[in-house]
C-alpha cells in the first residue's frame, strides 16, 4: 500500500504563494524602474508613478511573508556535512541525470537549502538598502554616498534573488512530483523516498512509533495501489 505524505500545511503553502506573487509584483516593478528598455512594465501597474509608489509596499510585504516562512523552514535548512558531500556529487547528477552515489538527504537537498539562505540574505539586504533611498520617507537621513552605495547592493541583491528564483522554479519543475508539494501540501511516498529517504524513514517511522511530533505530519490519506 502506498501512502500521500503531507510535506507541507495549508497555512504554510498559502504563505508561499502570497510571497511568489509578491515576488512578482515587487521584481517587475523594480525591473520597470531599472532600465529604460523595461519602462514599458509600468504599465502592469498603472503608469510610472503608481509604480514607483508602488514598488517599495510591495518589497516590504514580500519580505514581511517570507519572514514568516523563514520561521517554518530554517531547521530543516541548516547545513550539514551531508550537504557539503552532496554539493561534490551534484555536478554528476546534473550532467548525467543519475542519481546513484547521491548521499541521502532530509527534508532538503542542498541546491534547495542554498536557495533558502540566498533567498534570506538578498532579501534581508534588499529590506535594509531599500530602506536607504526611499523618497520621501527615508532617504534624506543617509548621505548621498551611502545612498549610492545602498542603489548597487539593492540592485545585486534583486539579480541574486531573481537567479536564485529561476533555478528554484527550474528544480521544481524537473524534479517530477514536487510540485503537488506546494499545490496539494502531499507528495507520495514514492517520490519521498527517492528525493528525501531520510525524510521519509523520518515520517514512516511517526506513522509506525505513532511519535506526537510527527504525528499530525504524516497523513495516511488514501491508497494508492
Ligand atoms: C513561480 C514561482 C515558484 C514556484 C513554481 C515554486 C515552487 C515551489 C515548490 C514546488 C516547492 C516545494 C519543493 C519541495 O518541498 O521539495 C517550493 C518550496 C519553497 N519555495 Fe518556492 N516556488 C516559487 C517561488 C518562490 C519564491 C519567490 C520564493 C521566495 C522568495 C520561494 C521560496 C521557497 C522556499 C523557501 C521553499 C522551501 C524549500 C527550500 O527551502 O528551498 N519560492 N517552491
């Protein structure tokens, strides 16, 4: 008998799809404001004004939603020696698309736990820069140097961001059946125990040791045989 194991809650996939859209929000109309071959973009927003008005509402509630993810996820991301030995393997997994001699990994694999901590670190410098050239609120306590200084880092902190989310969208998408995770909140047993075996003995063993702490993580929510 096969079994659904619920990877995330409600709460929690609700969480991170208000955080993607806003995502999308406060990267296109910062896009819009960068380059003049992107003007165009302010048009999603109605009109250059509204978007520059806009554009820093959307980065702090961004920023405020992934806080609240951050608390849910930051113990499963905490790196481990495991992940440095994956991150060696992962080349091959990459050229090859072979999975065999990859080290067994927890909840998340280390490309997913790199894009948490990049995610946290450009949006932490995003929230403080941003801060640093926000008309007409705050940018007149800092001096101009600081202010230009804060423009590049906001700027190399959206590119890191945007990368980082590219290739979290990619891992997604080529990692067959993770997508239902953040959809459905359940992924099946099978997938779990080929991307995530530590974690699915983890879960396995809360369904059979009936252990309070996983007790309301696994759902043995239909048969799949
Ligand atoms: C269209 C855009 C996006 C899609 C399709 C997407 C999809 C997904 C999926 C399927 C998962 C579950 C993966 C798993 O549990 O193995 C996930 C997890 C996650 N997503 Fe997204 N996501 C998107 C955008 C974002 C954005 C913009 C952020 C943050 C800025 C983000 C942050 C996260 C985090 C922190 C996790 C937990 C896994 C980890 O620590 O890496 N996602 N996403």
């Amino acid at each position: 008998m096969a079994y659904l194991i619920q990877r995330y809650r409600d709460g929690t996939r609700m969480n991170h799809w208000v955080v993607v859209l806003l995502f999308f929000c406060a990267g296109l109309s910062g896009l819009a404001l960068f380059h003049p071959a992107l003007f165009p973009l302010v048009n999603l927003f109605g009109g250059g004004q509204w978007t520059r008005t806009l554009h820093p509402y959307f980065g702090l509630l961004m920023v405020l939603g992934f806080v609240f993810l951050f608390f849910q996820m930051w113990r499963e991301n905490l790196w481990s020696r495991r992940d440095t030995e994956w991150m060696r393997a992962a080349p091959k997994l990459l050229r090859t698309g072979e999975e065999e001699g990859m080290p067994p990994v927890e909840k998340y694999n280390a490309g997913q736990k790199l894009v948490f901590w990049f995610s946290a670190v450009s949006l932490l410098l995003l929230f403080i820069t941003g801060f640093m050239f926000w008309q007409p609120w705050f940018a007149d306590s800092f001096p101009i140097l600081v202010r230009r200084i804060a423009v590049v880092v906001h700027a190399f902190a959206a590119t890191v961001l945007i990368l980082t989310i590219i290739a979290h969208v990619y891992a997604a998408i080529w990692v067959k059946g993770s997508m239902r995770a953040m959809t459905r909140g359940t992924v099946t047993e099978r997938w779990a125990r080929r991307n995530h075996p530590l974690w699915a003995a983890r879960m396995r063993e809360g369904v059979a040791t009936d252990a309070a702490v996983h007790k309301r993580q696994v759902v043995d929510l239909r048969s799949e045989s």
